[in-house]
C-alpha cells in the first residue's frame, strides 16, 4: 500500500515538475526562417546549379558579414521599440575616416580606432537627444543619418578612397583561428554573446522590459534612460565595426558604401522576427534575416534578373515579415 502510494505520489512529483523547453519550441521562428532559407537556396540551385557550389556559399558569407554585424546592433534598439536610421550613414563614414586615416600615415590600429569612434560618437548623439532630450527616435536618427551621410563626402570631397596599408585585409580575411576567417568568427562571437545576454543576463533582458513596456520597467526599477543609450551607442558601434571588415575586404572606402545597408539592416531584424512595436526579438533571428536577404541578392544575380528588383523583393519579403508579425499577436 505505502509502495503504491509512494508511486503515485512520484508520478504527481513528476507530472507537476516544470520541463524545460526544448530548442524547437524556444527557437521555433528562427528554425522557420533557416529553413526558409534553404528553400530559397535550392530554388536558385535548380536553375543555376552553381548556387549550390561551395564557392557560393563562402560568397554569401562573406557578402553577408557586415550585414550581420550591423543588424545585430540594430536588432538591441529595436527590442527596446527605438529605430535607429542613421546606421547606413555611420557605416559610410567609419571607411572613409578610417582609410583618411591611413592615407595620412596613421597606422591600421589607431586608424581602426578612429573609424569606431564614429560609431562611439553618433550613438551617444542618438542616445542623448532620445533618452534626456526626449526627442522620437525616428527623428533624431533621421538627422544623425542625414548628418553623417553629409560628412561622409566632406572629409574626402566625395572621392573614394584606397587604402595603402598592405596587411589591413587580414581584418577581415585573416585567420586568428585557422580554417576560420576572420568574417565568420567575429559573427559567431557578436551572436552568440548577443544572445546570451538578451536570454540569460538580467542587463539583456532589460532591454526587453522596457521595449514591452517603458513605464513598466522604471516602475520596477529598471534604468530605463541609461539602458536605451546603451542600445543605441551599440548599434552605432556594430555599425562602425561592420564598416571596418567592408574596408579591409575591398581595400576601399566609398562615401555612399551603405546607403542602402540601413533598409537592409532593418529587414533583416524584423524577418528575423522583432516587433518594430519592441518587445520581441533574438540575434539568431536578426542573422538568419541577413542571410535571407544575401540570399535573395545573390540569387537575383545568378538567375540573372535586373539588380533594380532587388530592393522591390526585399520590400516585399519584409511586407510579408510584418504581416506575420500582425496577425499572431491577434
């Protein structure tokens, strides 16, 4: 009798215990995404088999990184339900700073450092109109955007810039870890460190606390103003960061190099999976919408379908990310 209660008891115990989610249900999106994206690939495959070639897959790695890089910084200000603009811009203006820098003898190290300070700098502007003037976020970055795309043809007049230092590709395309570029590496780390702290660190999950709800997370006592900034002068340092490996990659630095990486950027989060209303969002979800969209470009290219139409597709692909979005939080 006491066996039989001891058994029932423990079945109880065991049903009452709490399960731990499995990778399927926590990352059910992001899985939805990847496959979709193996979709996508196999479709281009059939018509150009090349697209299936090793070859291709470390083209869209590559071309692939700074978008990464960037959406990963962007990803923190939307959670938090800010917008940052002015990314595109920071990006243009980290290269041209960073290879004005070599080209008047600066070395690759401080040279690098000034890029990033670019970075540093208009995120921290980003960050104090928005957190302690209280300016909308759409706004200030509009301006940011509108100013650091202005300076980005002032430093130079305009002229693209090479950059003479003979080792600087090794920031991109080195091996710190042989067999690994150096590329791949700083994605994994940027993401797998983003996303540790966005699900088990209690600073990370701030950033969730007060894109649900601001008024909330000060009620609980969350340094909601000092957590915001934070957001945005590390979206602007990713940006300058992605900047950087776009530099050392081509050995070139262009005033309009990412004019259109901001759009991208922001695609790539909400295919991934945010809410552009804050709240929701994982970097894995912000990578693989990088991935989709490189995807897409380099698929266009291989079927061979005017360039123009890559940016109707990609406003198509985030139409049906936000509809998605729409409809299951009915």
């Amino acid at each position: 009798m006491n066996t039989k209660v001891q058994h029932m008891t423990s079945k109880s115990d065991n049903a009452s215990a709490p399960r731990m989610p499995s990778i399927f249900s926590v990352y059910r999106s992001e899985l939805a995404i990847a496959a979709a994206c193996v979709v996508l690939l196999v479709g281009v495959g059939i018509f150009v088999p090349a697209a299936l070639s090793s070859g291709n897959f470390s083209n869209i790695l590559q071309a692939s990184a700074p978008l990464v890089i960037m959406s990963l910084g962007v990803l923190i200000v939307i959670i938090t339900g800010g917008i940052d603009l002015s990314v595109g811009s920071i990006f243009s203006l980290t290269g041209m700073v960073t290879a004005l820098a070599m080209a008047n003898g600066f070395d690759e190290v401080t040279s690098s450092l000034a890029g990033l300070a670019v970075g540093v700098i208009f995120g921290s502007i980003n960050g104090i109109l928005i957190t302690l003037v209280g300016l909308a976020p759409f706004v200030v970055t509009l301006i940011t955007y509108a100013v650091a795309a202005s300076l980005a043809f002032i430093v130079t007049n305009g002229r693209s810039l090479g950059v003479n230092s003979p080792d600087y590709w090794l920031l991109n395309s080195g091996e710190m870890i042989p067999g690994l570029p150096n590329f791949v590496l700083f994605c994994l780390i940027f993401t797998i460190v983003l996303e540790f702290v966005l699900r088990k660190v209690t600073a990370g999950r701030w950033f969730y606390s007060i894109g649900s709800s601001p008024v909330a997370a000060y009620l609980l006592g969350i340094p909601v103003k000092r957590t915001r900034f934070a957001a945005y002068v590390i979206s602007g340092t990713m940006a300058s960061f992605a900047g950087l490996l776009t530099v050392s990659y081509i050995l070139n630095a262009e005033a309009t190099a990412g004019a259109s990486l901001m759009l991208q950027a922001i695609a790539a989060v909400v295919i991934g999976g945010a809410s552009l209303s804050g709240g929701t969002g994982s970097a894995i979800g912000a990578v693989l919408g990088a991935l989709m969209i490189t995807i897409i470009q380099n698929g266009v290219n291989l079927i061979g379908i005017n360039s123009f139409w890559q940016g109707s597709v990609t406003g198509l692909a985030i139409l049906v990310a936000v509809l998605i979005d729409r409809f299951s939080h009915q």
